[in-house]
C-alpha cells in the first residue's frame, strides 16, 4: 500500500505530536498521535506512552506544526487522568518555540519556563 493511502483527509493534520518518555528503569519509549475514525483519546500520543511506563517515569510532549514550530502540547484532560494513573511524576509539554510548561505530578504544581538553547 503508498505512504498514506489508507489515510483519510482528517488524518492529515497541520502539525504532529508526539511523546517520548524515561522510565524509572531508564528504558526510553516513545509514542505518536495515530489516527483514530473520530477524535478518541486512545488515539494521543500521551495516552498510547501510559502503557508502555513504569511508576516515577517521566514524559516529553511536542506538537510540531508543518512549518517546523512548536505549538501547544498539554496533555488532555482525559490523557491527564491516565498519566497520574501510570504513576507518572513529571510531564514536560511545548508551548511555542522559547517556551515549554512542566507538570509536577507529585507536588501538584505547574510551571512555565523559558526554552534553554534555542
């Protein structure tokens, strides 16, 4: 089958996500967005990660739009509630191309900071 035949119009997006984490064994796993006949969270990139951690794992999300930027790359709600249930104690997530935000599971808080090295 050609690259993306099996695709339909709606699968093809105007950015990519994607989700790499560390587990507390330091085995590095990754996911993407995949696509879904209607917009499913089984579909997130953040939610297809949760089955492949370990409790105190960490987690990257970016979006990355067609014309190489960062975009916004919070997890869902419902990705949320499957990450806190993996155990997971850290999520970083892109905001734009000088900044990312970062979720500290454990003590409840939420930060944004600037990109270092860009």
């Amino acid at each position: 089958m050609a690259a993306g035949a099996g695709l339909r119009k709606s699968d093809l997006r105007a950015f990519r996500l994607g989700a790499v984490g560390i587990r507390n064994d330091g085995i590095l796993v990754s996911a993407s967005n995949g696509p879904a006949p209607f917009p499913h969270p089984d579909a997130h990139a953040e939610a297809r990660l949760t089955m492949k951690l370990t409790p105190g794992s960490e987690i990257w999300v970016a979006r990355v739009r067609k014309d190489g930027t960062l975009g916004i790359a919070r997890p869902c709600p419902r990705c949320m509630v499957r990450i806190r249930a993996a155990g997971v104690s850290r999520v970083a997530y892109t905001i734009s191309d000088i900044e990312h935000g970062v979720i500290h599971l454990h003590s409840g808080g939420e930060v944004m900071k600037p990109m270092r090295g860009r």
